[in-house]
C-alpha cells in the first residue's frame, strides 16, 4: 500500500473535471424541462428577498434635472402589438375608454382620462432601468396609484395588483407594496406633453422602482387579487419582482 | 508528503470554480441583450473591445436573457455562500497568515518577480505560498468581493443606491461588472499555466489535500 489515497483522489479528479465539462456542454442552455422551471421557482427566493427584505417602501428613488432627460427619440419604445405589426396599438374611441378598477375592492372605479387628470398629480424627472441593461431619463406627470388604491378601498384579502391592457394581452401582477409607493403612478404625461402611442397613451403604469417591463401600457383595467398574478413577460421566465 | 489543503479549502476552491464559470456564461448571457456601457443616447468613453457584440453560444449560460438572468441569480446565493465559507475558514483556523499580502511581503514579492523575468537565477525561499501567490490570491479574493457588491449595485440600483453611487452610479456599476470578468479570466488562465509549468504537485494537493513537491514548507 504505497498509495493509499490514489483511487480517491482519481475519483475526485474526475468529478472535478466533470463539473466544468458538463456546464461548458450546456451553454446557451436554459436549463431544460428539468431545471429551468427549478431556476424559476428559485426565482421566487429573489422575489421574497426583493419585497420584503430589501425594498424601502416609502423612500423615493432620486430625482433629476430636467436637464438630465434623455434626448425623446434616443428613448427607446416598443410594444406587442407594434413588435407583431410595425403598428401602435389602435388608439380607443375618447369617450370610451375607461380604465376598471375592481376585484378585491369595496368600491369598484370606472375612471375615465376626465376623472384621472381631476385627481392631484405628481411629476417627476427619473431613470428608467431597462433589464436589459440600459437607462435613460425622463420626466412622468401622473396620478399615485396609492390615491386610486385609497379611492377603491380594497378589502384586507387583497394582497396583490394586476394590470391589464389593450396591448394583444400584455399584462403585469405587482406586490402591493411596490403599488403603494409614493413614485407608483398612473402616468398621462410624458416630458410635459400628453402620452404618445408609442409610450403608452392614453395611461400606463410607471414607477422608477421598478424594471421597465413590470409598467403596464395602455391601461384597461386594474384588478386586486387574493393570488399572485403573473405577467406577460414573467410568464415567460423573467423574474417576477423586478424591482430595482 | 506533507498535508495542504483543509477540505473546507478544497471544497470551495472547485466549487467556486464552477460557480464563477456559471456566472460568467450567464453573465455574457445578459450582456448580451444590450452590449452597449453608459446611458442612452450618449456615447461612453470607456474601453470596450466587445461594444455592440454579443458572444457565441458556447460561452452563454441561459439561452436568452431570461434565461441568463435566472441562472445568474440563482447561483450568486452559492456563490456568495463559498466565498464567505472560504474566508470565515481562513480566519477562524488561522490560515489567512500564509495568504494574506502585508507590507512585509512586498520585498519578497520582487524578488519573486524578479525571479519569474529570469534576472534572479534560485527560486527564492518561501513557505506555503511565495510572496507574489499571496498578492494574487489576497487580490482575487478582494475582486471577487468588488464583482459581489458591484452586481448587487446594478440589481437593486435604487434601493442599494449608497452601493451604486460608490462605483459611480448604475452604468459604471455595470461596466466594473464586466470588467471584473476579464480580471477573473487572466488570472484563471495565468493561475493554471503556473500550476502547470512551476508546481504541478500543487494541483494534487488542491485535489488530495496532499503535498509532495518542491516547497514543503508551511509557514
């Protein structure tokens, strides 16, 4: 027995090498029908740290200069709908459109562009934070959706939010807490000029504490909810939370 | 032959090596959605060979930017957890002496250099680890902290906003990021080439523990 340790060590080698041979195998790889859906439950962990750990709920993202903005045609737009057909969402009849509040509320809300724009305002110059990895700065005028929250008055079973539009089924599910936020707007108002298609109009959701595909555009219709909805997106894979 | 390597070290030094593979493959994975530094709209005076390129498959985790996002935040959590379990290791069992780079170490660590550029013909003296191994290894263990607290300040740049202002605000965040990968990969490739060409026992010894090479010694 001159090398006691030789078999183990082999052995060990081999696993260590396998480790390495099998990830660089596995490149461009989603992780399968096995992980994949395991990596998005682990995602959910990143979910629960994002809310409950790490969000500051009532503390301000920072504002900018006016000066700061992003130059209009160097921020980038897009939806469904204009990546489908080169064409913005059809503009709703003005005097049809309404957005519908309801489901776990005491007083459901049909709020037309009359009403929203009647309801105190705020307006704000911030970072946009694409997952994709850029930003850019622009200025937002619109209604808290803590004021039609209070408004709608939901009842203590609700406990998250969802977004619906008019954009080929895009949609979003929001922790209530990242809805409440002071900067969590219903937006009308785009660098001191009314909403174009491309951004949104009539109304979108913004907020700069979140990731850019977590503000519903062309809203329809806001629902509270006992269960967590998903997103069109998030459905797909990306994180749920996205927050920043 | 005399005993190296403490299993907690072995453990972490693969699995970190795996992990931080897993990292970077998810990581070119993301940066490839938007392979561009710095604000929209304004160019960035910052060196970047691979500016509007993504990378091939082979060397992507994820397939598409989800994909690579969920890879890249579900192994950050065991990453992070080896890299403290490494360090709390090295700090409760008192072997951060024969790693840690001090003042004193800066002497034999141009003698080291000096030897490596061929102006010092002995190999000089050393214990566990030659002056030049502790500053590489006290410097990588310290990026791999700065590439930790600079992606955490491009995931959370508003809630973390005092960590992102420190690397001076989310695009810089992002571009120290990506250039702690280059970093990772010149000292990878330049730490296996000298375990080969000077102390092929050492790669033993991080399997096995043991070692049975030229510098026995253990400070």
């Amino acid at each position: 027995m001159t090398e006691p340790g030789l078999s183990r060590r082999d052995l060990l080698r081999l696993g260590v090498a396998a480790g390495p041979a099998a990830l660089l195998a596995a490149c461009g790889w989603d992780g399968g029908p096995t992980l994949e859906p395991r990596l998005r439950l682990f995602s959910r962990v990143n979910d629960w740290v994002g809310e409950k750990i790490l969000l500051r709920r009532q503390r301000p993202a920072p504002e900018y200069p006016v000066s700061a903005r992003t130059e209009p045609n160097r921020f980038p737009a897009y939806s469904i709908t204009y990546n489908d057909t080169r064409r913005y969402p059809g503009v709703p009849q003005v005097g049809e459109w309404a957005v519908e509040v309801g489901g776990l509320v005491r007083n459901p809300l049909r709020l037309t562009s009359a009403m929203i724009e009647a309801l105190p305002a705020v307006t704000y110059t911030v970072k946009h934070h694409c997952v994709e990895g850029w930003t850019a700065i622009g200025t937002w005028t619109g209604v808290p959706v803590s004021t039609i929250v209070g408004l709608a008055r939901p009842t203590t079973e609700a406990r998250y939010l969802r977004f619906d539009s008019f954009d080929r089924g895009y949609y979003n599910g929001w922790d209530l807490a990242s809805a409440m936020h002071p900067q969590t707007i219903l937006a009308y108002a785009w660098n001191d000029r009314p909403l174009m298609m491309n951004r949104g109009a009539p109304l979108r959701l913004y907020s700069p504490i979140k990731l850019g595909y977590k503000m519903t555009k062309y809203l329809t219709k806001m629902t509270f909810t006992r269960d967590r909805p998903g997103g069109y997106w998030e459905d797909q894979g990306y994180p749920w939370f996205g927050g920043i | 032959m005399v005993k190296r390597h403490h299993a907690v070290v072995r453990a972490t030094h693969w699995l970190n090596a795996l992990l931080l593979l897993g990292m970077i493959a998810s990581g070119l994975q993301i940066y490839g959605a938007y392979a561009h530094f710095g604000p929209r709209g304004a160019p960035y005076p910052l060196l970047n060979p691979w500016d509007g390129s993504g990378f091939p498959a082979w060397a992507r985790l994820g397939g598409w930017l989800a994909g690579g996002l969920n890879w890249h935040f579900a192994l950050a959590w065991p990453f992070v957890l080896t890299g403290l379990a490494y360090v709390v290791f090295l700090v409760v069992s008192g072997e951060w002496r024969s790693l840690l780079f001090r003042p004193r170490d800066i002497r034999p660590a141009w003698e080291m250099q000096r030897y490596y550029l061929g102006l010092r013909s002995e190999h000089p003296p050393q214990g566990k680890h030659n002056a030049l191994q502790k500053l590489a290894y006290t410097t990588i263990v310290s990026l791999g902290a700065l590439a930790v607290a600079s992606g955490f300040a491009i995931y959370k740049p508003v809630q973390l906003w005092w960590l992102t202002a420190l690397f001076g605000g989310y695009e810089l965040a992002r571009y120290w990021h990506f250039l702690l990968v280059w970093v990772f990969v010149a000292f990878t490739l330049l730490h296996v080439l000298l375990v080969l060409l000077v102390d092929r026992a050492s790669l033993r010894a991080m399997v096995s523990g043991w070692y049975r090479g030229r510098f026995p010694s253990h400070d």
